[in-house]
C-alpha cells in the first residue's frame, strides 16, 4: 500500500456508519461471499498511490470486521453526534482531518455502496486529477437517457432535434463511488469537490448504489455473472 517512487501520497477515507434503516447491516452485509465493505477497501489498498487507509466508524463491530479484512487499515472511532442519520459525509471527512496528522496532500473518500469499484478505477482516477492539475475529482458514469424538469422543459436534450442514441454523447450523472479532494481546502471548511474538478468515467454496471435491497439482489446478481466468465 505503499505509494510508488515519485508518486503523490494519497491516504484515503471510508465513511462507515453503523446504523442503516433500508438494509439493516449493509456495510458488513455478506456480498458475493465477503463483507460489502471488503470491496471498495480491497480496491483502495491495491492502489499503488495510497499510503493510508482509514475507516471512520461508531460500530465496534463494523471496526471489528475491517480488521479481519486487512490489519493495515487505521480504524478511526467517529464520535455518536457524528453518525446520525442527518450527519454529512463532510462531517466525518472534517472530523478525521481534525483529528488525525494527515500529512498527504489529497484525500480519496469512497463509498461502499459501489463495490463495483476497481484499484484500476482508483489508479485511474488519481492519474487523472494528478496530470489535469485539478484539486478535486468525482466519479460518473454517462447516460442516455432524456431529462425533464417538473415543468416541462428538457434538461439535456432538444426535443426538436431528438439524436439518435448510437450518435448522442449522453450526460455524465455523479455516481458516488469516490471523490479524491485536496486535505488543505478540506482542512479550511471546503465541501469534498472545490476549485477545479476533474471526472473519473466509470463503466456503465457502476451506476446501481446499494441503497435498498432490490439493488442488493440486482447487483449481486450481476456481480456473480462477471466472477463465472
């Protein structure tokens, strides 16, 4: 986990609140036979760029799990008031920084409701933000599909020209897997995206987030075709 020669440092964060209302235990839930949180963990700590992995939790038994599923990952207690339903991510991001020396210059917050994610993704993404000179990246995976407001005006598309969809580029949509930010601006109070962003295209398959428990049966699904090929 050791950053390359020459390389940025990077330390990465996942959120990991243990209450959850749709699937009851779904950060530690079994998914495709490991806990769903080993996923994106197993991604970050494959990535070359990153030095350190910390696991923001108010669950012993969540803190309990992340270490079973690798002993370099730094677990950091987030405090009660911190892991309401109305807490922010930022919050913890905020938290973190304040409470631990991180010494990097940017921060990769993911999120374990897409355990689609790859080390390729992460690599990728770091690779991006680093040559673009952007201070922060969010992940997305492009759609075709056609947007309206509520009042009936389109959003990303003229209904008088209607593209065919094999010529049209679509609209990228944030998917949520991860966001790679610069500690310092975190540091002075910025949201997690800020200054001049950079976006990491994800596959397609990334956009389903584990939110209730049929994405749970779809995903999972899919993700047993992908290890039979």
């Amino acid at each position: 986990m050791n950053a390359s020669p020459g390389k940025q440092s990077i330390a990465a964060l996942v959120p990991l609140r243990g209450g959850s209302k749709s699937i009851p235990g779904k950060n530690i839930k079994p998914f495709c036979g490991a806990p769903l949180c080993a996923w994106t963990l197993r991604a970050l700590l494959g990535c070359d760029f990153i030095s350190r992995v910390f696991v923001s939790t108010d669950s012993e038994e969540i803190a309990a799990v992340v270490r079973s599923v690798d002993a370099r990952i730094i677990v950091h207690p987030r405090p009660a008031h911190l892991a309401t339903d109305s807490a922010t991510t930022e919050e913890a991001i905020y938290d973190l920084i304040a409470s631990r020396d991180i010494s990097e210059k940017y921060l990769v917050t993911a999120q374990v409701t897409s355990p689609q994610t790859t080390s390729r993704d992460v690599t990728e993404a770091i690779s991006r933000l680093l040559a673009s000179g952007a201070d922060s990246l969010l992940t997305c995976v492009r759609t075709r599909r056609f947007f309206w407001n509520d009042d009936g005006t389109p959003i990303n598309y003229d209904p008088a020209r209607r593209p065919l969809r094999q010529q049209w580029n679509g609209t990228l949509m944030e998917n949520g897997a991860f966001y790679i930010s610069t500690v310092d601006r975190l540091r002075a109070g910025s949201a997690r995206l800020h200054g001049k962003i950079a976006v990491h295209e994800m596959d397609e398959s990334a956009s389903i987030e584990l939110d209730e428990l049929s994405d749970w049966e779809t995903l999972e699904a899919a993700f047993r075709r992908n290890i039979a090929r």
